[in-house]
C-alpha cells in the first residue's frame, strides 16, 4: 500500500546534531529533558529560598523595617507559588523524566516530543510568573489567591494577574506531563513486568500523574474564573455582582488539597526506593505501599474544606470533613510503618541519601501529627493563619517532600552523571540542613500556639516573640548554607571525579541495570523481568527463595535454571514507543515544534496580561507548532 | 456479513504492555481530565445558580426553541461523526470524507447558533458584566464553543486529510481519537442543555422583583 | 480472606487489578458478528453484550435516532405544565441516558477495552462526588446544625 501522508512546509532544518543549543532545544530525550527540568527548578529553588530568606531577615527582630509591608506581601506570595510551582513540582516531574524510563525498561517516555512540550511551557510558564518581578508589580495575594483580595478592587495592580495567568500556562504543562507518565507507565513496560513488579517510585508517579491529571484541571477552572474577574471584569468571586468568595476558596483548595499530595507522594516513592537499597531488604509490605498511596490519592479529594474550617461552612460539613482528614492520616501511618518494617532488621548503611531518608521519615512524621492535630475543627480554629501551619506545612513540604528530593539527587547522581557526590560534603549539606531546618522551623509551633499570625511583616516588641523569631532566622541562614554546600558539592565532586560505575549502591531496579550514564537508548536489550526487584534477584538468585517460596505463586527456579533463562530471554527486544519492528533500536528524531508550539503558548498567556492583540500574535504560533508537529513523522525516513 | 469479514474489523494489537495503543489511552485520560474542568465549571453554574442580583433573568432571555435546533445540530454531528469513523474504517474513502465534512458543517453551524445567540443576549443587555448568571453562562458555554472551535478546525484537517488520502482505512485511529474528543464535546453540550437551559430556563426574578426586560 | 488477599496482589503476580498484557488480552470474542448488514438480529447482543469492535451504519444511524428522539422529549417536557418536582429528575434521567448512549455506542467504550471505561468512570465518580459535595456544602453552610 502506498503510504501518502500530509506534509507542512519545514522552516528549519530538522535538528540533528548531538550538540550545541539546538541539540537541547530540539531534544525529545527524556534524560536531557530531566536534566533541563532539574537544572531550571533548581534555579528558581534559589530564588524561592532567597525570598524566604529576606522575609527571615525582616521578622529577626521586632518592629523591623529592612522591608516594608507590600514587598512583604510580594515575597510570601511568591515563595510560596515558587516553591509549590516551581520547585517541587518540576523537580519531581525531573526524576519522572529521568527514571521512569529506566525503571520499567523502556527506552524512552511515550510520546517523547509532547514531553519536550510539557518542559517548555514550564520554563516559559516560570519566567512569565517571574517577570512581573521586573514590571514591579509582583503577586502579593498569598499562594492561595483568595477572593476578593486578589481581585481587582483590593488588588488593582497587573500583579495577580500575572500569577493567575503564569499557573494556567504552568498548569497546561502538568497535565501534558501528566497523561505522558500516565501512558508511559501502563503501556512502555518491560516483558514481564506487571503492575505489581513495577518499582514503587513509578508506582507513586503513576498515582501523582493521576491526581495531576484530574486536579489540574480544577485549577485551570479556578485561574479561568479569576482571570476573566480582573480582566474582563465578570463577577465569580465579586459578592457585589452576585458572587461569592468562598467559592473561590472552595475551588481552589479542591485542587490545592490533592496538590500536596502531587507534591508528596514523588518523595515518598523516593524514600521507598532509597530505604530498601540501604537496609538490603525488600520493601516492607509493598502491595501496602502501593494500595495506601492509591487510598491517599482517593481520600485526598475529600479532605478539601479542612482549609477552610473557620469560613463558616457549619458543623456538618467542618464534621465531616475532619472525619474524612483524619481519616487520610491511616493510609499515611501505613506508609510510615512500611518504612519503619523495611530498616527492621536490615543491613543498614548511613550513606548520604539513606541520611536524607530516615530523616525524611522522622521530619515528616512531625508534620503529619501537627497536621492530625488541626484536623479538628475546634483547634484549628485556634491555629488557623498562625504560625503553627507554617511549621506544619514546612515541616511536611522541607522536611519530606525536598528532604526526599535530596535524598533522590544524592541517591540517582551516580546514574546520572557516572561519578559520585562527595560523601563528606554531602553530609555536611544534610547535617546543616537539618539543623537550619529544625532550628527555623520547630520555634514557629510556639509561635504559632502563642498567637503569632502568618503573613504579618513585624511584630510588636513587647509580644515575646523575638527570641523565637531570632532563632528562625538564624536557622533559615544555616539551612540555606546547608544549600550552598550542595553547590559546592555539586562542583567539586565534578572536578574531582570518583567514578561510580553503573551499580555503585548494590541498588535493586532496572535503572542499575544499564550503564552510569545511561546511553541515548538506555538499554542495549530491553530487559525481561520475572521478579519485583528484578535486578536484585539477577545478580542474588540464591536470594530469591528467601522471597518466593509459594508454589503456586512464581516457580522458584534454581539459580542455574534462572541463568537459562535469562540467556534465552536476552535476544527479545521490545519495540517500544516505535513501531519499527524487533531487533532495531530506533529513537524518536528530534523536533524544534514543542518549542514553538510553546513559545506560542507563552505569548497567548503574556497576551491575557497586557492586551488582547498580543493573544493573536501567540495563535500563529500555536498553529504552527500544532500543523507543523501534527504532519511530521516520529522518523524522518532515512 | 460473514464471520471472516467480522475478523477483519479487529484493531490491530498494540506492540505495547497493555496492547491499547498509547495516542488512545491519552485521548481517553485527557478526557477524564477534562470532565474535571467543564465539571468545575457546571459545578459553579449550579452553585450561582438562582443567586443573580439584577435582571435580566433566565426565564426572561433564554430562547429554548433556538437552543433545542442547536442541540438537535450538535447530537447529529456526533451521529455524523461516527458514520465518518465507520466509513473510513470500512475504506470508503468518498463516503467518508462526505460524513466528515457533515462534521464540519454542523459544528460550523452550532458556532453560528451560539454567536447568534450571544449577540442576541448582549442586545437584550445580558453580557459577563451584568450579573452573575451572565457571568457562568458565558464563561462555560464560551469555554465550550471553544472546545467545538478547536473541534471544527481538527475535523477540517482530517477531512482535508480523508480527501487527499492521507487519512485511510490503517491509520482511521487518527480519526477515531479525534472522534472521541468530538463526542465528548458533544456529551458536555447535552449536560449543558438540561442544566442550564431546560432546567434553569423558568428561573425568573427573585420575589418582588418584577420583569426586567420589556418586549 | 487469604484467596481475596492473593486475587488482589499476587494472582499470576498480576493481581486482580491486572491490565491485560499484550496480545494475550482477549479482545474481541470472534463468535458475534458485527451488527452491519443484518444488525437486527444481533441487536440485542451488540446493546447488552459488546463484543463487536465496529458495529454497522444502521447501529449508528438507530443511536442517533434514538438519542434525537429524546431530546424532542426532553423539550416537549420543558412545555408540559404541572409536572412539578418531578421535572428536573426527569431531565436528569433522559440526560444521562443521552450522555450514556454516546458515550457507550459512538465513542465505542461498549465494545472497546475496559481500561477506557475506567480512566473515564474514574473520573466522573470524582467528579461526580465532589462537585456534589461541593454543591451541598454552598447550599447547607449558613443553616442550622443537622445533628
């Protein structure tokens, strides 16, 4: 059959060459498309923690003035949408991208190109919520946004606008990333490896790229409505036109609850995989694992209106939604006690990112029983908008989510790069970071219980919290040089390279299994999997009836039966994403269209902001990205 | 037709884990993902619903008779939709580029019925500005025309494609994901018809506030 | 307890939330012809069974007829008076009907994989749920205490 097929007139050459900008630029590999999402949102990592540290250094002593209110209202709002936005949901979506192929033994994502797309707009997303620091006109309406304070009347400045539209380009991003992993997890899997052999970091980025899917959407929806509120003046969060804030709220939080869940459970998968690899043990329970992740992604849309709890919504809903919040805390406790059953009885080593683990589990322990505690109503109506959630949701967002991060870098470095980071700087970087974090953050529970509320830019003198207020911020200072450390770590280590090879920590998933970095194709032969930890019982057969021993479960082979077959399986190679056949390995070319179609995106969102005739300068855009991509094969024929 | 022709009709398996193909699976999450979104927005709808400080009222703007030809549009275009699918899958190449194009012209046509009935609207003084209902029922019935724009624009490029023969019985899957967002827009118009129209149609005035709308 | 325990984790180390692999996964039962030339008599199976991947012209043009037909229904009830409470229930009913004809026949989800009609069902039951709460929530939050 002849195959005729539409063609769009090419404006540039298809990218080919293996270097140089446009080889980043037109990539569809989803390592340097990690690479790339690690690099920017460590950046804006930096900027996030230099706001938070300037806020710190306004409230060390009372009646301040280094910063006057508004720049106040400005840095808090954009920590915050930094660090949830910018931060820790692309570092995340940096291990999605470098891992999950690895994991499950595929040679790349899905749909390579629309994760190229989903990189784009984020970084272009990011520097559209950023620039409204050049115009001078920051966000200072709280992460949150709430009506009417972020509207017009309150808030007649470009600022909210500016952070309204920056998360819609930001959230178009997420969901791209989030049906790509969706996909790429049900569909790319290795030969053999079934659901419940999958490892437990994919495992939880599938149940995040879920909750992404289905909560974005509801962000989407909140930013819309407050969009046209200040720009086309409708009246959704506008009580004097018939609308009513709460609304807003109810909105927002819908999605902004299974939002910390897509921030957490990423670390947790992290955690999940660190543990086992240093305690040389199975996860503990990991259909537990897999199920209380699943169950926490389930109850966390359920749990919404305990943001909201001294709003007025009366006693029924604030009583069942914390039944419902206390509820999710069960599947949460499971995990913990998984992990606690994985170091029991294990062969533990106290390298680095098994530092940054354990402590993870202690820090957000923590956070989690503060949490438990303004679940009720009653509480929280005492702890509501003081300091208290501050150090709540630190202790659970720093001390797990970012400790869970960093426990990542310091655990997938080798694979990334080859070569190790230095041991005893990294423990330097965990032993300051947890000191600064603990040192800033455990005084704001006292804080918060002696009345100290959020978002104040000072402080009487004569209230008592100076002290407390004092030492918070000399934490702040060593936890941000507990970053710097990092930094230098980062560079030294790469002067002084220690080479890692390709399994430097005896580690028990398929990432080990191929090269240190990993080739362009990640893996020679796509490996067969018979086992959960496949890896492990590769290089350990003697082990596997340790693990195995039910008949009618696997066959238990011997080790020399195992060899076989694992010589006879070697030769089949899936295609994988293309369907070229068996045998070639054939990957994805690259394309320059995510990017425009990205660039368009960006100009539309830019257009929102300043006026319409720029919306249509960013629709050719679009159409030439989506013509141009929509017409052009996967491969250029040879 | 006989068994055999009945074979002939599988798909072909995927080369994937769960042999679904992977542009389908995506289609069918984004749609997942989508429900959330019109459902936010409906859900908002319902929530104001009733709560609109001045007129004019949806009992006193919404013409039934119009929007039930505009419906009555959309749901064919979905049976033309799937008429389309099935003749492409069947490799009838003209008969299916006709279907399509049937697509087309009657999505083309609910866009004229919802420009025409929002010009209307703005005439009789109802714009997002005026009151709160305005501002739900043109922000989700505007953020739906948009999804059938998009829909409109896709489905000129697959009939151009069906015509030129770039689009052919093995790759009617490119059709078919189309097909699936084009019956999902259609679905969110049946929930918007019932809700906003049907039901909401005898909203009036609150009470004591007379008619706000003069003919 | 234990067969439910192994049905959810470990049956043939897939478990009982398995996904098909491969072309192993059973597709479409060669035994039901498609409806196409004489869909009649394989109406019925087509409507309650699936099973063919494609039905015929004359399946679609029956759905769409019936789903018109509904909603002359659904505006001629808008012109009945007296039908009181029971309006919008109703209206509600012959929506979802019209919604569930698309969604089963045009978009194929009765004779296509399971694992689309959950990726859907799963997120119209969130959906479902929670703009219901929500709903509930907005319309009870200034009364007085239920209990």
């Amino acid at each position: 059959m002849t195959t005729k097929s539409l063609k769009f007139p090419q404006a540039f050459p298809r990218p080919k060459s293996a270097t140089g900008i446009w080889s980043w630029i037109g990539t569809v590999d989803h390592k340097r498309i990690g690479t790339m999402y690690g690099i920017v949102s460590f950046i804006w990592f930096l900027v996030g923690g230099l706001e938070a540290l300037l806020m710190r250094a306004q409230l060390a002593s009372a009646e301040n003035d280094l910063i006057g209110p508004e720049a106040f209202n400005q840095l808090f709002t954009m920590h915050g949408t930094t660090m949830v936005f910018l931060v820790i949901m692309p570092l995340s979506a940096a291990f999605f991208n470098w891992l999950i192929p690895l994991q499950i033994g595929a040679r790349d994502v899905a749909f390579p190109r629309l994760n190229a797309l989903s990189f784009w707009i984020f970084l272009f997303g990011s520097i559209l919520i950023n620039f409204s620091w050049v115009t001078g006109d920051a966000p200072n309406g709280g992460w949150f946004g709430y009506a009417p304070n972020s509207g017009t009347t309150f808030n007649p400045g470009l600022g909210m606008t500016y952070w309204v539209v920056g998360l819609n380009v930001l959230g178009v991003a997420s969901i791209a990333a989030g049906l790509n992993f969706i996909v790429t997890i049900l569909n790319m899997r290795a030969p053999g490896m079934d659901m419940f052999k999958i490892p437990i970091f994919t495992w939880m980025t599938l149940i995040t790229s879920v909750l992404i899917v289905l909560a974005m959407p509801v962000l989407a929806v909140a930013g819309i409505q407050l969009m046209t509120d200040r720009v086309y003046g409708t009246h959704f969060f506008n009580s004097l036109g018939g609308g009513d804030p709460v609304m807003w709220q109810h909105i927002f939080w819908l999605f902004g609850h299974p939002e910390v869940y897509i921030l957490i459970l990423p670390a947790m998968g992290i955690v999940s995989e660190v543990l086992p690899t240093f305690a040389r043990k199975p996860l503990f329970g990991y259909p537990f694992v897999v199920f209380a992740g699943a169950v926490i992604a389930f109850m966390g849309w359920f749990v919404w209106s305990h943001h909201m709890f001294t709003v007025g919504l009366g006693p029924a809903a604030n009583t069942a939604f914390s039944i419902s919040t206390m509820l999710i805390a069960v599947p949460t406790g499971v995990k913990i006690f998984n992990w606690l059953g994985t170091l029991w009885g294990g062969n533990i080593r106290l390298n680095t990112p098994m530092l940054f683990s354990i402590s993870f589990i202690a820090m957000f322990t923590i956070g989690g029983l503060s949490g438990v505690m303004h679940a009720s109503p009653p509480t929280d109506a005492q702890q509501q908008d003081t300091y208290f959630i501050v150090a709540h949701f630190h202790y659970v967002l720093v001390g797990g989510a970012l400790l869970g991060i960093f426990s990542g870098i310091y655990f997938w470095w080798p694979k990334f790069t080859g070569y190790f980071l230095n041991e005893k700087l990294g423990i330097a970087n965990w032993a300051l970071m947890m000191i600064g974090f603990n040192l800033q953050f455990a005084p704001m529970h006292w804080l918060g219980m002696d009345g100290m509320p959020r978002r104040i830019y000072t402080y009487a003198e004569n209230m008592g919290w100076e002290g407390s207020n004092l030492a918070a911020s000399i934490g702040g200072l060593i936890l941000g040089i507990g970053i710097l450390v990092f930094i230098f770590n980062v560079f030294y280590s790469k002067m002084n390279k220690v080479m890692a090879g390709d399994d430097p920590w005896d580690g028990r998933t398929l990432e080990w299994a191929t090269s240190s970095p990993p080739p362009v194709h990640d893996f020679d032969v796509i490996p067969q999997v018979q086992y959960r930890d496949d890896f492990w019982f590769k290089k350990y057969p003697e082990t596997i009836s340790e693990y195995y021993h039910d008949d009618h479960d696997q066959a238990v082979p011997s080790g020399a039966q195992l060899d076989d077959e694992v010589e006879e399986a070697l030769p089949v190679v899936s295609g994988g994403s293309d369907d070229h056949g068996h045998g070639a390995i054939h990957l994805p070319d690259m394309s320059y269209y995510p990017f425009i179609l990205s660039v368009g995106i960006a100009i539309l969102g830019a257009g929102f902001i300043t006026n319409t005739y720029v919306v249509g300068a960013g629709v050719p855009f679009i159409l030439w990205g989506l013509l141009g991509w929509s017409m052009e094969p996967v491969n250029d024929p040879e | 037709m006989t068994q055999a022709a009945a074979t002939e009709h599988h798909e072909p398996v995927e080369n994937t884990s769960t042999g679904l193909n992977s542009r389908k699976l995506m289609m069918w999450a984004f749609l997942g993902s989508d429900v959330m979104f019109f459902g936010a927005f409906i859900a908002t709808y319902l929530v104001y619903r009733g709560k609109s400080l001045v007129g004019p009222y949806p009992s006193e703007i919404l013409d039934i008779p119009l929007t039930s030809v505009s419906t009555f549009v959309l749901l064919m275009s979905s049976l033309a939709m799937v008429l389309g699918l099935h003749y492409v899958k069947e490799g009838q190449k003209n008969k299916g580029t006709i279907w399509i194009l049937v697509v087309v012209v009657l999505g083309a046509i609910f866009m004229g019925f919802q420009f025409y009935e929002f010009r209307e609207f703005a005439h009789e003084g109802l714009t997002p500005r005026t009151n709160i209902f305005g501002t739900t029922f043109f922000i989700l019935t505007g953020i739906h025309g948009a999804h059938v724009t998009i829909g409109v624009a896709w489905m000129a490029f697959m009939a151009y494609g069906s015509h030129t023969g770039a689009l052919r019985k093995d790759n009617a899957l490119d059709l078919e994901i189309a097909g699936l967002y084009w019956h999902f827009v259609d679905i969110v118009w049946i929930v918007i018809f019932t809700v906003i129209y049907l039901i909401s149609a005898t909203d009036g005035p609150p009470p004591g506030v007379g008619p706000t709308i003069l003919h | 307890m234990a067969n439910l325990w192994q049905k959810l984790t470990h049956h043939d180390g897939n478990g009982w939330w398995n996904l098909p692999h491969g072309p192993s996964n059973e597709l479409n039962p060669p035994h039901e012809g498609p409806i196409g030339g004489a869909w009649f008599g394989n109406l019925w199976q087509t409507l309650t069974h699936g099973g063919v991947s494609h039905a015929g012209a004359g399946f679609y043009w029956l759905v769409g007829f019936l789903l018109a037909v509904v909603t002359l229904l659904e505006v001629w009830l808008f012109t009945v008076e007296g039908l009181g409470g029971w309006y919008i229930p109703i209206l509600l009913i012959l929506s979802v009907a019209k919604f569930v004809g698309v969604v089963a026949y045009f978009m194929h989800l009765r004779f296509d994989h399971r694992m689309f009609t959950y990726f859907f069902a799963s997120a119209m039951i969130i959906g479902i749920l929670i703009f219901t709460i929500i709903l509930f929530v907005a319309e009870h939050a200034h009364q007085k205490p239920l209990f």
